[in-house]
C-alpha cells in the first residue's frame, strides 16, 4: 500500500480529530490557492482582451505563479483524499508541457563565429547578423553596391557576452515587472539593466577576435581607422523598423572598440527601446543583438532616399533628404533638411528642389568616445547635394528597390571625394491607412484656420489639446489625448505615442526616425512647421489635418472610426496559445460522466475539478466521524438535543480548551452563531410536540423529532474555526448536512445544504421536500432534489449575506424536522 494512503486511514481511524484537523487545513489551502488562481487567470485575460502591452516575461512570470498554484491545489485535494484524484497531477503535468512550450526559446544549431567580415555574409546568416547588416550585406556581395568596408559580430557573441556575465536572468527579472506605461519604472529598469551591461566584461574570446577583426580591416585599409558601430538586432529593419530606437556609436577606434560595444548592446535595454519593442508586441529573445561594425565615411553630405511616396500609394516617384555632413542629424530629427524631388518617365530627371533655410552638420571630428555632436553652423551657399550626384543616387535607390522587389527606405552618403555610399536599406514603411479619413475623401473641415504649413509625414485627422513640449524630461508630463508640439522629432519621443493622438514640430523631416513608427502606427505627424507655430497656445483644443498641414481652430467633431483591426503581434499569438491551456471552462456539470480527471482540459478545468471535489469531501468529514473523538466538546444550550463541537482553528475561545461542556457563548465561529440563532428563534417550539404519536412509529429513545439528549451515538457533530463550520445534524429518523465557509473573500464564501431521510410516509417526505426546495430557491440557493432528498447550494457571497442565509437556515430546519409527519397533499405545501 502506498505510504500516503497507509498513513491516511491510520489517521482517520486512530486519531480522527488530527484527520479532521489535517483535512481542514488542506481544505483552507486549497481555497486559498483557488482564490489566487482565478486572480491570475483574470489578470492574463484582461491583459490579452484589454491589449495591455507587456513583456512576454511578464506573462511566463504570471503563468509560473498559476501552475506553482495549481500545483498546490492537486496535492491539497490528494491529501484529503488520497487515491481517486493521483492521476490529476498527470492530468495537470501534460496541460502545463503545453501551456510551457511557448516560452521555450530556440535553440541555436551550432557554434557560429563571433565576428565575420562583411563579405563572408551569406544568404543563410540572417539569423546571427540580424537584418541591418544582413542587407547591407546583400548589397554589396550580391547587387556589389558601394557600401563601407567592415565586420560584423554576431549574435552568438550577444549570448556569449550575457552568459560570461550571467545576465539573462537578471534581465527577465525586471523584463518579468516592467510596466511600460508607468514613465517611472520604465526608466528605472531602463537605467537597471544598462548599469548590469555597464559593469559586465567582454569574454576574453569575443575581445579577441573583435580586435583582431578590427586590425584586418585597419591593415586592408594601409592607415589608422576610426569606425562606425550600429546595432544590428533581430527583427530591425523588418516589417517593425526599430527605426531610431536603438544606439549608435560613431568615430571609434581600437582603443574604445570594447566600451562602444558594450554600449551599442546597453541601447538594446535603453527606456525608448524597451517601450518601442514591447509596444509592438515582440518578446526579447527574439531581438538578439548583432553589431554592425564599418569604416567612418568623411562625409561631405549624407540623409535618406525613399524610392516612393511613403503617405501616397500612387506616388511612385523618389525623394533624397540631404544635409551637409552625416545623416546622423537628419534621421534624429534634429534638422530640416534639403529635399530633392526625382520622377522615372520619360527617364530619371530632378523634378523638384527645395533648400532647407538653416541646417546644422555633424561636425567633423568627434571625440573618441563616438558620441553625437553638433553645433550651429553657417549655412553654405548652394545644396547639399548637386544635381549629378542626385541622379546617380537615384539610379542606385532603382536598382536596390528592384533587387528587393519593394519600395525602399535608404541611408546614403557622399565622401569628400564625390563618391557615393550606402550605408543601410531597408523595407519604406508606408502608411497602413490613416487615423481618421482625409478631407479630400468627403470630410469637409468648417473651421477658422490657425496655421498652415510644414510638411506631412503621416497623414491623418485628429483632435485634442496642444502640448508644448520644450525638453525631453517633460515627456512624463504629457497627457492622454494631446497633440504634442516639438522643435524637433527625436526617437525618444515614440514613448508618448500611446498618449498623444497627434504631433506637429517646427524641424524634423519626413525622412526621420520618428515619421517612420509614426508611418507603423498611423499617428499624423507634420514636420518642418518652422518657429511661427509658436504662435498657438499650450492647452488650446484644435483639429489637425496633417495631409494638408493645416491646423484648425476647436475639436472639430470627426467622422466616426472604423473599428481598429486587432493586431496580430507575435505577443498576442503568444497569449492566445497560452490561455488555450488556462482558460476554457469545459467541467461545468459536476453531474456529468466527464467531470473527473480525464475530463480536464485545461487548467481552469483542474481548479473547478478541485474546488468541487473539496468542498465534497469536506462536507462529508463530519459524517465520517462515525463516534465522538477525543477533542470534542460537548454544547450546552436549550435546544434539547447533543453536539459537539471539533476546533480546527479558532473556533473556540482560548479558555474553552480544557472544558469538556461549553456554552455558546465559548464558541468564536461566527457561522455556528448564525445558524443557531436560527435554530433558536423564539417562534420555533422545541417543547411540544403532542401532534403526533412517536410511539406508533419506535421506541429508539426519541422524543420530538430529536435524539435524546444523552445519546452519543445519534448526536449531531460539528467541525469549527473562525470562519468554517461543517455540521452532522441527526433530526430522528432523517439527516441534515451543513457546510459553510463565511469568511472575508466573497468568492470563498459559500453554503452546501443536504436534507435526507424522514420517519413519515414517501408522500409526506416528498411534500417536505417540495417545501424545502421552494423556501430555498427563494433565499437564493440553486436545488437539486430527488426522493426525499435535497442538495441546495448558495457561493461567492459577501460574509453578511451568508450570515444572514445561515439564520434563515437554521430556523427552516427548526420549523420543518417533523413535516413529513404532517404533510400529505400539494394545499398544505403552499
């Protein structure tokens, strides 16, 4: 015999007041656990049904917490019934294998090399380059497009650097309570994980082979060299851009190679990179950090070229974005740049120019940590860019958008020799429709005009307030609903992007960082509104239409939205596997062939399996005693017949525990009281009971419809704490079970009633029963009822109301002990 078991029934049969003990602290285990579950399983639904924007970690945290719960529940139950429920726990393990499986992350094949030069990339390497440097790779193995000479460390070195330091577990930790949409601890995690990175040291092997990679390029380049450091993550430059949101170092040389590094790999945690990637639903283990390492261009000028309109869809036409120096500054959305309109028919030609009316550059030599600068410079005369050199990067943009076979979004820049370089493609995001319907599609806007100008870099119609903000430490500030206005568009601002409806800045440019998520998210954006926009006031309601650039005067009431189209993120795939493992409630007939271990199917399935098969055998404890155990008190009280009274946890006050009789008054559950005063109401005679002659029916030592006060073997017996009370009352011939917990959880709460037996005749015993079930179902109870026995039940009510039930209960079972002597047709029942 299994050793539980053995110790189980040796229990119940040797000492049954420790059995009932035991019973009932397994009982409170397994509601409290019941009660933490359904808190976690209504946390993970309304994260899923209310699209709150989490980390993935935060979800496997929840999920561990659930199964750790559920886990207990299981072995509460098998300790209060060892045998019948064992196989749950198999039950239980395969759900969780499924349920578990999604937070497994992949595991890498084989050994790849920490770092690769840029012409060793091949079309299978996507995977520990990440797609930055994958692409740029393309082009110049497979298009040979100018691009700067460099290397590439992987993604291996990534896993390599955080498992030489154990960092992955500290970075779930706080990925697992992160709460994006609390500025605060958005930051604080941010600043947690990038000082972890900070103190961290590069393996010794990825160290070497990062210094060696650089001397190769140093020596095929004859001269000492300084170097550009990019990140290159996982699912960059894809259909989610991260455009902006990640770190850059620029200007570095052998010296600084390992600190830069270590830097590029801290942006990956920076607050905006966080909120950006988990906003969009994508979890951390699949955004590796490979780092794009290229050989500094002297830039005389640099910016972006889109092959296509990216808010028209029918504009097949190209635009450069130019600024003197690196691009670094346009992108950022610090500068307004020159713009150069080309169109293909009959043949490639400069259709259109328009010169920025002040700039700044990049300056030229940057210190050695690689960190931006800049300054106010005096705008040169003429472009940034000629026109020759506009053609030629327009024949390239042509030919990279016809190697990928999409419209592009390039970065480009021109040597001081003249000679042109790409330095990133990627996929142009276009706009996946507006926020509300243009003007031009039948809205028509009658409202006095505020400003007009600027350019639209995501088109769209909204309303809401002006936020002027002035620095980037009042982006906590910025409330829900507002327009936000900005001197310029850096990436940093994407962390408002789930409060404002809209933004207008004096700089900044279609070609920014910025415009690119706001493309993603379909949040209008004009640009380069110049300093007259300041004319307008902090806290004014306005209209925007960022397809004309024009700002209207009020809220304007707008045509009603579209339904938004759920987004299908990674996340929300993830979520939705998940809580087809937790949710779906398929035990809902506890009647049912199918409601016992082989019939779960879920988790939830498992707690409602449990919950019920708990109170079950609670509810029979009391009728297991079979005889008074040692332990048992013995009440006192006017009602002529015998209880005791079993304390199983503060059910008694401290000096009742060496009485063998108690009075009420010694009782501390507050379930007993009620009932009793019930059983107690003055208008419920316990002393007459001269209609009806029990001598024609037994001679057993009963009198009234109770058991002689003496007698032991027929006594009513009750298992009590401060809030739980399981009660065996014998009324003669018939039976009454009672099981209450009335305690501070409403969803705890609940009352378990069985009425059985009678000495009168099967049709009086009916009748009581039709009495019963309608005075029940009109307290509240639901009732099940057949012969002469009834099952009522009443749950998830506040303590007041079960106490209130309860009384209501005790005076039922004080008035009806002997109907079914006197009951005899459907008159007398009503």
């Amino acid at each position: 015999m299994d050793l539980h078991l053995f110790k189980h029934w040796t229990t119940k049969l040797l000492t049954p007041g420790t059995f009932v003990r035991e019973n009932y602290a397994s009982f409170k285990e397994l509601l409290e656990q019941d009660r933490r579950s359904h808190e976690l399983i209504a946390e993970l639904e309304a994260i899923y049904y209310n699209h709150r924007q989490v980390d993935i970690k935060f979800i496997e945290r929840r999920y561990n917490e659930l199964t750790g719960a559920v886990a207990t529940i299981i072995n509460a139950l098998i300790r209060m019934a060892p045998g019948p429920y064992d196989n749950l726990r198999d039950y239980f393990q395969k759900i969780d294998n499924y349920g578990r499986y999604i937070f497994t992350a992949a595991r890498r094949k084989k050994e790849m090399p920490l770092t690769m030069p840029l012409t060793s990339v091949g079309v299978d390497d996507r995977q520990i380059t990440g797609d930055k440097a994958f692409n740029l790779a393309m082009l110049a193995n497979g298009l040979q497009m100018p691009v700067p000479a460099g290397f590439v460390i992987s993604t291996d070195a990534f896993h390599a650097f955080l498992d030489h330091n154990d960092l992955q577990g500290e970075i779930d930790r706080r990925l697992a309570v992160l709460d994006i949409s609390d500025p605060q601890d958005l930051r604080q995690i941010a600043d947690e994980i990038n000082a972890l990175i900070a103190a961290a040291t590069v393996p010794p092997s990825l160290a070497s082979s990062m210094t060696t990679a650089f001397s190769n390029l140093q020596e095929q380049q004859g001269d000492a060299i300084r170097v550009a450091m990019r990140s290159s993550a996982g699912l960059e430059d894809s259909a989610t851009s991260f455009a902006g949101q990640y770190h850059t170092e620029l200007h570095v040389d052998r010296h600084a190679l390992l600190a830069a590094y270590k830097r590029v790999l801290a942006g990956k945690y920076s607050a905006r990179a966080l909120y950006y990637r988990i906003n969009r639903g994508i979890a951390d283990c699949d955004t590796p950090m490979a780092v794009l390492v290229l050989i500094m261009v002297d830039a005389r000028a640099g910016g972006v070229i889109y092959t296509a309109d990216p808010t028209n869809a029918t504009d097949p036409s190209l635009t450069i974005h130019s600024i003197r120096g690196l691009g670094e500054l346009l992108v950022a959305g610090e500068v307004s740049p020159d713009v150069i309109q080309l169109t293909r028919s009959p043949s490639l030609h400069i259709s259109g120019r328009h010169l920025a009316v002040t700039t700044r550059d990049m300056a030229e030599e940057l210190p050695s940590t690689g960190l931006l600068d800049s300054g106010p410079q005096p705008r040169p005369q003429g472009a940034s860019l000629n026109d020759a050199a506009a053609l030629e990067l327009g024949r390239l943009a042509v030919a990279i958008e016809q190697f990928y076979g999409e419209p592009q979004d390039i970065e480009w820049c021109q040597g001081r020799d003249g000679t042109l370089t790409i330095l990133q493609a990627r996929a142009l995001c276009r706009e996946k429709g507006a926020r509300q319907a243009e003007p031009q599609s039948g809205v028509e806007i009658k409202a006095p005009i505020l400003f007009q100008g600027g350019e639209c870099a995501s088109s769209g119609l909204a309303g809401g307030r002006l936020f002027f903000l002035d620095s980037e430490q009042q982006l906590d500030q910025v409330e829900a609903g507002s327009i936000l206005v900005t001197r310029n568009t850096p990436p940093a601002y994407v962390r408002t992007t789930d409060r404002i409806v809209a933004l207008i800045s004096e700089q900044g440019s279609v070609a920014g960082h910025f415009a690119s998520v706001a493309r993603e998210l379909g949040l209008p954006v004009i640009v380069n509104t110049g300093p007259a926009l300041r004319r307008l006031r902090h806290g004014a309601e306005v209209t925007i239409c960022a397809h004309t650039a024009t700002i209207y005067e009020g809220m304007i009431k707008l045509p009603a939205r579209a339904a938004p189209v759920e987004a299908d993120t990674p996340f929300r795939r993830k979520l939705k596997y998940i809580l087809g493992f937790v949710s779906p409630l398929t035990l809902i007939d506890t009647q049912a062939l199918n409601f016992n271990p082989e019939g779960c199917r879920s988790l939830h399935d498992i707690i409602r399996l449990c919950h019920e098969k708990g109170m079950q055998e609670m509810f029979a404890t009391g009728d297991r005693w079979g005889t008074r155990v040692h332990g048992a008190k013995k009440i006192i009280s006017a009602i002529p017949m015998t209880v005791y009274v079993l304390d199983v946890d503060k059910g008694l006050v401290d000096a009742a525990r060496n009485m063998e009789e108690i009075s009420l008054s010694e009782i501390h559950c507050l379930a007993m009281h009620a009932l009793w005063a019930g059983l107690s109401h003055p208008d419920i005679d316990w002393s007459q009971q001269s209609h009806f002659d029990w001598k024609s029916f037994d001679d057993l030592a009963l009198a009234g419809g109770i058991a002689s006060k003496n007698a032991d073997a027929v006594a009513s017996y009750a298992i009590i704490s401060h809030d739980y009370l399981n009660l065996n009352m014998r009324f003669g011939y018939h039976f009454t079970v009672l099981d209450t917990l009335c305690g501070p959880e409403a969803n705890d709460n609940y009352i378990i009633l069985r009425f059985a037996g009678g000495g009168g005749n099967f049709t009086g015993r009916a009748m009581r029963v039709e009495f019963l079930s309608r005075v029940l179902v009109r307290l509240g109870f639901s009732v099940e009822s057949k012969g002469d026995l009834i099952d009522a039940r009443l749950s998830h009510q506040e303590h007041d109301l079960i106490k209130d039930k309860l009384n209501m209960v005790g005076r039922l079972l004080g008035v009806t002990r002997l109907l079914d002597m006197t009951l005899n047709n459907e008159e007398m029942v009503e």
